[in-house]
C-alpha cells in the first residue's frame, strides 16, 4: 500500500461506474497530484448486459470481466470490502480477503457499489434460487442447467425427470428475459445430442407481478417480445408472484405449481444495503441522495453515481416531468462515471462542477441467436426493430460498449467463431468443486495410513 502524502481518492466499488470513473480521473488528473485508491472484493469489473450470453456460451466467461489492475495501472487496487466509513474523521475501514482490517485515510471519496438483487421473503428461495448478478453465477447457471439434462437423459424416474426438464425464472425485465431467452436457446440447441430428449420435454417458466415483460423497451416490442417467447414454448404468468419454492415446489400466486431443480430469480435490484454504514445522506429507497452534479447533498468532498444512487433525471424534468431519476442502467452509468470524474477533479482544483444531464438513446436487448428487439431514439423520434436486426444492434452496441478494445475484440472474436462453429454444450459442473475427486481418491489412503501409525504402539506393548 502506498504511503504517499499525496492527497488520496477513494473509490469504493469497481464496477462500471468505479472503473470508468477512475480511468477519468486518471487521465485528467497531474502527475503526483492525488493517490487513486479502488476498493472492490472482486479484482475485476464484470459487464452485466453479456451475462446472458455467458450463461449460454456464446462468450467466453473471461471475455465478460475486466481485470481491474490491467486497465487501472496506475491506481491502488485492493481486494477487500469498505465495510463503513468515518465522515468526521475521513477515515474508511477496509476488510481484505485475508487479514486483520485496517484504517484507510481519505480526502476524496466515490461511492460507487452499485446494486444487489432485491429479494422477498419467500419460503426456499435463498436455499434453490440462483442469481444473475456475477459472472460467477452466470457460468453457474450454464452448468447447472445442462446438468440438468445429463440427470434427466440418465433416469427413468418420470418425477426426477420432470423436476430436472422444468426451468423457472423470476423477473420479466432485460435480465429476466434475456436470461430465459439464452437458455431456452442453448437447450434446444442441446436436445440434438440426447437421444431421449426433445424440446417438447422441457418446461420454461416465466413470472412477473408486472402485466408486461421487457419494459425498457417499450409496449409494442415488448408485446413482441412476449409473443415471440410464447411461441418458443415458453409459459408466461404476468400478473403473478412466487408463494414458495421449498425444495423446488414452486406456488404462484395465479394457483400454478412446478417441481423444478433451477429457479433463476432477476426480479430487480436494491442499492447496496452497506451504503447504510457510509455516514451520508440516503434517499427513502436506500439510494445516496445527490445533486445533479453527482456529488453527495451537504458534502464537497463525496460523489455518487449509478445504481446506489439517486440521480436527478434533468432532461425529463425539463420536460415538466417532477421527481424524475435516472434509471439505474449501463446507459447511464457510463455516462454519468465519466461526468463524475470529471467533477472530482474540479472539485479538487476548486473549479465549478458539471451537471449530468443525458437523454437516453434507446434500449436493446437479445433473446437469444437471431432473435432481439431494439428501440432507438433520435431526438423526438425513435426507431424500433426485432428479431434478426435487433439483435445485431444488441450485439453492436454492447460489442462496441464494452471496456477496452482488447475486450471489444475477443468479444467480436467469439461471436464471429460462434457463427462458424457449433454451439458448446458441454456441463463443466466439476469446475464448482475441483478438489471433490482428488479428496475421494486421498482421503481413503490417508485414514488407512493413520489407523496403521495408530496401532504400532500396541504392537512394541505387547
């Protein structure tokens, strides 16, 4: 850790709005003129719109993060969690992966956390949901599934079966519903190489308590969208709420049941429930309360942005709209990490600060290979396209959105081998416990081996 004397910029979280917003400051910023400091538990930035894909197997896991240290060079990377922070003192304590915690100092701070899935308490849903948050639980998800059907190409038990063939996913907006179109896709793909199962086989289940899917796009492509899924096979219940999924039973609230293995739950995000151990000013949802210059009410040392903050929406409330925010989205979470890092180096010089205003472009999203809807906005105009080419602007936006042209290239480099080559659809579910077969194979010569050097001193007393 640097011992520099230099004033210091915390930036807490390295998501998108921490890795962009330290990129800006360090490119805009003198040489020795502050220490910039990221603290993340991960040691890489993942981006969030290709989960979906990754959990198909059209990306490469690697190619959906973006390894902090890599990209921010010239900042202080550390691997732990800020777990509350002194305002009167500027004093943040971090815990590290290992280790005892310690005090870091601060003169500058970026609070910069972003979301985590927003939950209810449903009876068996922490013990059988599966989120989709990380790349983690995205390679987890890919796995599972077609282990799925492994364990149901393998018994003759009809209920076993049925249980591993059935798939329910909670949450109807762009996670929700690009998730189950991915998966979908990837196990009708997959059905070609077992002999005992066909897609009729397969139960795809989609729950919303909103009356639509897909609303970022708009009503008439998210009618599409629903209708598009509907004809895949995929059961709709808008309208609806989990009761329950004790060990896979699963009630909604519209009186049906499944017996599934895989519950996948997207049902929307809440701000970071640490952000209560910040010391500063929180809006009535949990969001850090900022002014349209993205720094914290009452403060001139602290800035906020993205998905744990509530950032005035200017361009709507131009438009007489009141009490309007901006989405928590990567749309404009790039955007306002940018006018963030600017405004903290302004900050730090003294100057006056920016105002983040920024109409939104559009909103695309994928429903698996070929199959997408896109909405773009040109000023009072918007244009909207799916299936074939609205999935190519899904894939041409987020191709072109991701951090780094290396990246952006091994990215593209997938999707081009993806169009030559066969879909993957082997189960690497070993991955999640590697050590599990070499323990079999040792523990048993390990027990024999102290049970001997356990009794050769009976054999020297007799």
């Amino acid at each position: 850790m640097s011992t520099t004397e230099r004033p210091r910029i915390l930036v807490v979280g390295g998501g998108y709005v921490g890795l962009y917003a330290a990129r800006r400051i360090l490119k805009k910023m003198r040489y020795g003129e502050a220490t910039v400091t990221v603290v993340d538990p991960r040691s890489y930035m993942t981006y969030q719109p290709f989960l979906p894909e990754a959990a198909a197997g059209s990306i490469s896991p690697r190619h959906v993060v973006v390894p902090l240290r890599r990209v921010l060079p010239k900042a202080e990377v550390l691997t732990g969690r800020v777990t509350s922070i002194d305002q009167d003192r500027k004093v943040a304590s971090v815990a590290p992966i290992v280790g005892t915690p310690y005090e870091l100092p601060f003169d500058y701070l970026v609070v910069a956390l972003g979301a985590v899935s927003r939950t209810f308490p449903i009876p068996g849903l922490a013990e059988q949901g599966i989120g989709m948050k990380g790349v983690e639980e995205a390679i987890g998800l890919r796995n599972h599934v077609l282990e799925q059907l492994d364990k149901a190409d393998s018994t003759t038990d009809e209920e076993v079966r049925r249980k591993a063939l059935t798939f329910v996913f909670v949450g109807g907006g762009f996670a929700g519903a690009e998730t189950i179109g991915e998966v979908e896709d990837m196990a009708r793909d997959a059905t070609k190489y077992y002999a005992s199962i066909k897609r009729e086989d397969m139960r795809f289940v989609l729950v919303d308590v909103a009356d639509k899917i897909l609303p970022e796009v708009g009503p008439k492509l998210g009618e599409w969208g629903l209708e598009h899924l509907k004809k895949r096979g995929v059961e709709v219940h808008l309208k609806t709420s989990v009761n329950s999924c004790v060990d896979g039973h699963v009630e909604l609230s519209n009186g049906v049941v499944a017996d599934s293995n895989t519950i996948v739950w997207t049902a929307g995000v809440k701000p970071n429930p640490a952000l209560a151990r910040y010391g500063i000013a929180l809006g009535p949802r949990g969001h850090v309360d900022v002014d349209a210059t993205l720094q914290v009410s009452g403060t001139d040392y602290v800035w906020a942005a993205g998905d744990n903050a509530q950032v005035p929406d200017l361009v709507l409330r131009a438009q007489g709209v009141e009490n309007a925010w901006c989405p928590p989205n990567a749309q404009h979470a790039l955007r306002q990490a940018k006018v963030l890092g600017d405004n903290v180096i302004s900050g730090m010089r003294g100057f006056p600060q920016g105002e983040y205003k920024h109409a939104s472009k559009g909103a695309v999203a994928g429903l698996g290979l070929h199959k997408g809807v896109a909405a773009l906005k040109f000023g009072k105009f918007t244009l909207r396209f799916k299936g074939r080419i609205g999935w190519y602007l899904h894939r041409g936006y987020h191709g072109m959105a991701v951090p780094t042209w290396n990246r952006k290239i091994r990215v593209f480099a997938d999707w081009t081998l993806g169009m030559c080559l066969k879909r993957e659809v082997v189960s690497l579910g070993a991955v999640e416990n590697p050590r599990e077969e070499f323990y079999e194979a040792a523990a048993p010569v390990t027990a024999a081996a102290e049970a001997k050097k356990a009794e050769k001193p009976k054999a020297t007393a007799s």
